[in-house]
C-alpha cells in the first residue's frame, strides 16, 4: 500500500502549495490566477477520504495515520518562488507526478479503479490547463528556472516523502488497533448477561 500512501501525500502537497499559491500570486492577473490555482485543489479532499475508505478500509486495512501523512507531506513540502511562473512550474510538476505514479498502479477492487480514473482524469485536465497557463512569455520570465530545474526539486521533495513513510511501522498500527479490538472484546464478554435473567433479578423473580 506503500503507493497508495504516496499517492495521498502528493495529492495533499499539491493541496497545499496550490494554496500557498492562491495567496501569493501578484501582478496584473493576480486575481484570475488567484482563482484559478484553487480548481487545481478541488476534490481533492474527497479523494483523499475515498482512497482511506475504498482502498484501505475496503480491503480490511488500517489507514495510515493523519500525523505520519502529514510529516512526510511536510518534509516534501515545496517552498513558493518569487516568480509567480515558477511555482506554477513546480505545481504542473507535482500534478504530472501524480500521473505518472497512478498510470501502473494496481487498484484491489473496481471500486478503486474508479478512484483512480477519477484522479486521473482530475489531474490530466489540471495538467493541460497549467500547460496553457505557461505561456512562452511567462516561460521567458522565469529566465534560469528552467522546466528541468523544477523537475529536480519534485523529485527531491518526492523522495523525502517517500522516506518519512518508510518510517512508518505498520505492523505496530496493526496490532495497536488489534489490541483496541481485543479490549472491546472483553468489556462486551464482561457486560454479557441475558436479558430475561437479567430483568428476573431485578423484579426479584
């Protein structure tokens, strides 16, 4: 489920830094990038859920804990650029990531497969509207910043998550929760008593 983990640390960078985005664009057509970094977020907060419920959950597994999620997403985390053009660079990077990552994963059932259609289908539409975003002058601006230097710094965010989830011990979190089961087990074996016998006590029967 290593993939699946990724997958919702990506989709929370990209979350995060289309926000950082929406706050920090400036110039002239700050307002219509302003709006429109926040389509590249939508649904991705039903994603996330469904990707916890159908892929895990679905399959009899404990989903991975919001604070691990969160400090990988954390240590991939990108810094916004001063040129409005280079952070959406980094953001099509991030989004073309997520792409690549779901177009050989293995969904464990079809509702999955519908999941990652979804995702999918979401991300090629946000990619192509980022393409058209970059326009050649706005390339031109970002003169030094080049499409390969924004490359790099994802996978390098990348492979920072990817280590912080390494870190994650799921057969701990199996067995915490195996324990949780256990102990409600036993309360319901302790509180267990029949009905009728129960109310013959209490009527002094």
């Amino acid at each position: 489920m290593l993939e699946y983990n990724l997958l919702i640390v990506l989709l929370m960078i990209i979350q995060s830094f289309a926000k950082d985005i929406h706050y920090t664009a400036k110039g002239p057509a700050f307002y219509a990038k302003h709006i429109f970094v926040d389509l590249v977020g939508d649904d991705i907060d039903g994603f996330i859920d469904d990707i916890k419920e159908n892929v895990f959950l679905g399959q009899g597994i404990v989903p991975p804990a919001s604070k691990n999620l969160f400090m990988a997403a954390a240590v991939g985390a990108q810094e916004v650029m001063p040129l409005d053009v280079a952070n959406f660079m980094i953001l099509k990077e991030f989004v073309d990531k997520v792409r690549e990552l779901i177009k050989d994963m293995e969904a464990p059932s079809r509702g999955a497969n519908s999941l990652l259609d979804s995702i999918g289908e979401h991300m090629d539409k946000m990619s192509g509207l980022l393409f058209r975003q970059l326009t050649q002058g706005m390339l031109n601006e970002a003169k030094d910043f080049s499409v390969e230097h924004c490359k790099g710094c994802v996978e390098r965010a990348v492979d920072r998550a990817k280590a912080e989830l390494a870190k994650i011990d799921y057969d701990k979190v199996a067995a915490t929760v195996a324990g949780y089961s256990n102990q409600c087990a036993a309360m319901c074996e302790d509180n267990e008593e029949d009905p009728l016998e129960k109310l013959s006590k209490k009527l002094g029967l």
